[in-house]
C-alpha cells in the first residue's frame, strides 16, 4: 500500500442529497465527522477506497469505536446510515469501501505517486547493479620473509572476505526486498479486482511459484507477468522469456523516463 497525506473534498459536499439528509437525522453532525474520519481512513490505506486493518482482517464496529475514539451506537448508526444510502460496500470477505471513490480521492495524484514508488525500486536496483560484485579469491603464492608481513597479509585476507561476505549478504537482502515489493503489488492487484488474499492463499501461492522456478529473478517475472496481465494466478512464463541484461534494463529505464503515463493517455482519448 502506498499512503498519501491527502483527499479530496468537493466545496459542494454539503450540497449533496445524502449530505442534506444526514443533517435531518439524530447525531447528524457527528455521523458526519465519522464519514469525513472514513475518507480520511481510505486514504491513508489507499487501495481504491478500501478500509482494513490488514489485507486479511476488516474494521469491526468495536475497533472503529475505538480508532473514531466515539460511542460504538453512533459508530454503528453511522454505519448502517452510509451503507443504506449506498456511500459504503462491503466486498465477500466483509471487507468496507468507499462507493464512487474517485468523487473523493485524486486518481491522478494517487497514479503519480504509485509510479514514482515503482521508479524508486527500479533505480534502486539500477544503483545496486552497478556495484562491484564479489570476486573468488585468487590462489596466489606467496612467499613471506618475515612474520610481520605474513600477520599483515592474513589480516588483509581477513578484511576482504568480511567485504565479501557483507556484499553477498546485501545482494541478498535487497533482492528479497524487491520480491517482497513484487508480491505486495500482486495482492494489491487482487484486491482491485476484489479478490484479496488470506493467509492460507498467499502460502499456497508461494509454494506454486517455487514449483515454477527456483531462481528469484525468473519468480519476480512470473509475478509481474500476472500483474500486468491482470491475472489473479500465476502461469509459467511464456517461451520467449529471457533474463533482462543490464543494458536492456537501463534502455528500459531512459524509455519509460520519457513515456507518458497511462494515465495521461487515457485522459487525453489517446
């Protein structure tokens, strides 16, 4: 998920129907402090207007209560006022969202913000590539005259295979990290298309991925092949697959630099 520090709030919300008759019934105003803290809520989760606590546990009224800090009757009056005049859903897993999302959040401030997250893990692995890896220690002979030299020599010995331990260690972790921000888009993909993950779901899935491959460059493509395919499982890769080369993936990155996002294409009717 990717949080903003905004929403938007149309001037003319008062001027709304719904608004209007909210004001008409007992507690109004505070039933609409609790619609504006949901927006809010929504917000700060920004996953097209869903409201969680995790992807596997919804908001109960008692935890709303708490979080709101507002009686749990009123929470639940409000609740069932915004569900009745259709400002809320709930999806089969009983999780919440904001009908008409876009009416309250900025789509194309939100899509900016997402592939700005993307281009930062993408120069991110860039920068790590550019790294010198670590190289297999040269059997070399060498003859000491003394044993100041020999201490000298182990000692330097030592301290590289501490560097070359610390850069594999690294490399290790910060790939993790890009799977770890792979499979995350995934479950968010499946949560747009109102298919969330449990638990158990995303277990099963990591233990078909590891069927597929074993290698983790070719699992983090087998995830960003249903990602941009909109694919709520995951699939073999197709036969033309091949590992991307540094210099693919650089020109990759001076393109997309360049391109417009799908967002201003769509908007424009191109």
């Amino acid at each position: 998920m990717t949080e903003v520090k905004w929403i938007k709030l149309l001037t003319g919300m008062f001027d709304d129907e719904k608004i209007k008759l909210i004001e008409n019934i007992p507690e109004a105003d505070m039933i609409l402090i609790i619609w504006i803290k949901l927006l809010t809520l929504a917000g700060k989760k920004n996953v097209n207007g869903y409201i969680f606590l995790t992807e596997n546990i919804p908001y109960t009224d008692e935890m709303l209560a708490t979080i709101f800090n507002r009686p749990l009757n009123t929470i639940r009056l409000a609740l069932e006022t915004f569900k009745k005049f259709g400002m809320i859903s709930f999806d089969e897993n009983e999780i919440m969202y904001i009908t008409n999302w876009e009416k309250h959040q900025n789509i194309e401030g939100l899509e900016k913000i997402r592939e700005q997250n993307r281009l930062r893990q993408r120069k991110f692995q860039e920068e790590h590539k550019k790294l010198p890896k670590p190289k297999k220690g040269n059997n070399v002979s060498i003859t000491l005259n003394n044993a100041t030299d020999k201490k000298r020599l182990d000692k330097k010995r030592l301290d590289k295979k501490r560097l070359d331990k610390k850069r594999l260690e690294e490399e290790i972790k910060d790939k993790d990290i890009v799977f770890k921000n792979t499979l995350t888009d995934f479950k968010e993909m499946r949560i747009e298309k109102k298919k969330s993950m449990t638990d158990k779901a995303v277990d099963l899935l990591l233990k078909k991925l590891y069927k597929l491959s074993d290698d983790e460059d070719e699992q983090i493509e087998i995830l960003n092949q249903s990602i941009i395919n909109g694919w709520t499982g995951i699939y073999p890769l197709k036969n033309n697959y091949t590992k991307p080369t540094k210099e693919s993936e650089n020109k990759y990155s001076e393109i997309k630099d360049n391109m417009p996002t799908l967002t201003e294409h769509l908007r424009k009717g191109e």
